[in-house]
C-alpha cells in the first residue's frame, strides 16, 4: 500500500478518511457540540471548543508519529471534501499487538444513511490487512443501541457485558463488548 493510500482511504463513491487537519476544526466544533454525540461518548467534552479540536489533531498527529502511520481519521464527503465524522483506533494495547479497540462517531446531520456501517468495515479491513491485527473491539454504552446496529451491521458479534465500566456526569453504568475477528485459518 502507497503512502497516499495510507493517509487517505476510499470508502465508497461518497467518503473517504484522511488523517484530520486544521480546516477541520469548525466541524469538530459543530459536530461534537451535538448533546447526543456527547452522551453516546467517553472523551468527547461539552461544550467542544476551538481549543479542543486544536489538542486532539496535535494528540492523533502524536499517535501516528508513534506509530509510523495513521491510526485514527475523519470521514469526508468526496464531493465537498467537508468532515462529517471521525473513526479510530484508541492505541490501547501495545503496539504491534494482535488486536485493537475502535471508537466512532458521525455528524447527526448524516445519521441513519448507512454511512457508518461501510466506514467500520473499510476500517476494519484496514485494520486487519495493513496493522495486522487480528481482533477489533468496539465498547459500546449499554444504552447506545444505535451503535450497537452499527457494529452488528458490521459484522461484530456481541460478547458480553462490562458490568459498571464507565463513568459519565457521575453516572455508572454498563458497557457491551463487540468485537470482529480476522477470518484465518489454523
């Protein structure tokens, strides 16, 4: 795989991800100041500034310093080349590891188009043929069934419950496992 095809992934006729940049800070702060992103979210604050848009390109350029590549992106419309989400792998397990967790999300404006679903399968696919990984897991809030849909669409196979795992405006609450593993053979 070319550079090029590293830093920019087609999805279909309509979206392909890229590595986030400064023009994309006005819709990272449009987007993430949606009340229902923040809910269905771990890291995202409210209110979402400048500022935050700022960090988090400076941390995701960090990543793929550290990892000699890029492993999270923003989706883009192909025809106005505007970000409408992000996608990306939370680095959680030690680098050249054989699995990784995924997180997304995805402007409200573009909600219920199927968009989502064919993001997480090219970037599985991604993950599996160019990071050799061999098991993606997706955590997703007990109450964030949107999501779950989104991933079962995707192929994942829910696991199990994480009982108590997360904390949000002091509420604890439950998590559901997904995950999607690479097809080999023994």
């Amino acid at each position: 795989m070319s550079i090029e095809e590293l830093f920019h992934i087609k999805v279909d006729e309509n979206y392909y991800l890229s590595p986030p940049q400064e023009k994309d800070i006005s819709s990272f702060v449009e987007y993430l100041n949606e009340p229902e992103i923040y809910k269905f979210t771990l890291a995202i604050p409210r209110p979402y500034t400048t500022q935050d848009a700022r960090g988090f390109i400076k941390y995701i350029q960090g990543v793929e310093n550290e990892y000699g590549q890029p492993m999270n992106w923003v989706i883009r419309e192909i025809k106005t080349d505007k970000l409408i989400g992000g996608i990306g792998f939370h680095c959680k397990y030690p680098i050249g590891s054989h699995r990784e967790e995924i997180g997304y999300w995805l402007g409200k404006p573009f909600w219920g188009k199927g968009i989502m679903t064919r993001v997480l399968k090219k970037i599985c696919d991604h993950g599996f043929t160019h990071l050799n990984l061999i098991r993606i897991e997706a955590p997703i809030f007990d109450y964030n069934n949107a999501s779950m849909r989104v991933a079962e669409k995707a192929g994942f196979i829910r696991e199990g419950i994480a009982r108590k795992a997360y904390k949000k405006d002091d509420k604890i609450f439950d998590g559901v496992i997904y995950a999607i593993v690479k097809n080999i053979s023994k």
